[in-house]
C-alpha cells in the first residue's frame, strides 16, 4: 500500500471516529449555581447521549422547558436552552415531596416523564417550577455523575431495583 493511500485511509478512519463520537457524547458547561456543591459553575461535564431507560440518581442534560423562558420574561440564549439536573423519580414513582402541591393529583410519577431537580434544594429552575420532564427531552446521561453533595447514595426506585434483576 502506497503511503498516500495509507494516509488517507487513516485520515477517512479518523474522521469516521470523530463522527460517531460527536454524536454519541457531548460536553456541557455547568452554568449557574443549581446543582452546587456537587457541580461548580463552569465546570464541564460529559454526556453520553443515551435512550436507555433513566434511573434516579443520574445526572441528566434536558431541553429547557418553554415555560423557563416566560418565568424570566425573556427567552434563553443558545448557551441556556440545556438544563443539568438529577433524576428524582421515573415513571411510576411515586411524586417526591419536593414538588408542589399541584403535581400531587397523580400519585406517581406519569409514563413517559421524570422528575427533576437540582442538588441545592433552594436554587435554580426545575421539576418544582415546571413539574414533570417529558423523556424526550432529555439530551443524555452524565458518564461519571457524582454522588449528591451531601454523600447519600441517591434513594433506589422501584424501576432501579428491577434494573438489578430480582429481590
């Protein structure tokens, strides 16, 4: 094989790699105080876009709801349409405590949706404001989330249980 021909396969592998990795992870820049201790504002964070079932405990990159938009009387720019969160409950849990009073009319958690919150519990824009997270809009999960600030290990759902296989 000619060294041309060699350089060239290799740049085409390369650029196919690159490809297939930018569509399969993305980094994000934690902006703002939500998510603090656990995060720092300007900190970059991995996501691996995922479709596999959500767990509580993950760390997940969301579509900002357009309801965040009305709440600050003006729309987001393009750096803050992505929101960085914990997932507090999936499909079928029951709603956390956290969540006002008027998502209580269903008992748990509707299909297709989660719950999300930030890890400081009196900052920033999440389920307590706009409720329920419709799935699809979730970007992806981060590769290596951290625990919780505070050292607990994230409460185990009934869907996380029975990702562990039997009881």
């Amino acid at each position: 094989m000619s060294p041309v021909v060699a350089a060239t396969l290799v740049a085409v592998v390369l650029a196919a790699t690159v490809v297939v990795l930018r569509r399969r992870y993305v980094s994000v820049r934690v902006d703002g105080t939500s998510m603090s201790p656990t995060y720092a504002p300007g900190e970059v964070v991995l996501i691996r876009r995922s479709h596999r079932r959500l767990r509580v405990g993950d760390v997940v990159v969301v579509r900002r709801p357009p309801a965040a938009a009305d709440a600050q009387g003006s729309s987001p720019s393009p750096d803050q349409r992505w929101l960085i969160k914990r997932v507090a409950a999936v499909a079928g849990d029951p709603v956390p405590a956290a969540l006002p009073p008027a998502h209580h009319g269903d008992a748990v958690v509707p299909e297709g949706t989660v719950v999300i919150l930030g890890d400081s519990p009196t900052r920033g824009y999440d389920s307590r404001s706009v409720g329920f997270i419709p799935v699809g809009h979730v970007l992806g999960v981060a590769i290596r989330p951290r625990p919780a600030a505070d050292g607990s290990a994230p409460k185990m759902s009934r869907s996380t249980r029975n990702d562990r296989g039997p009881r």
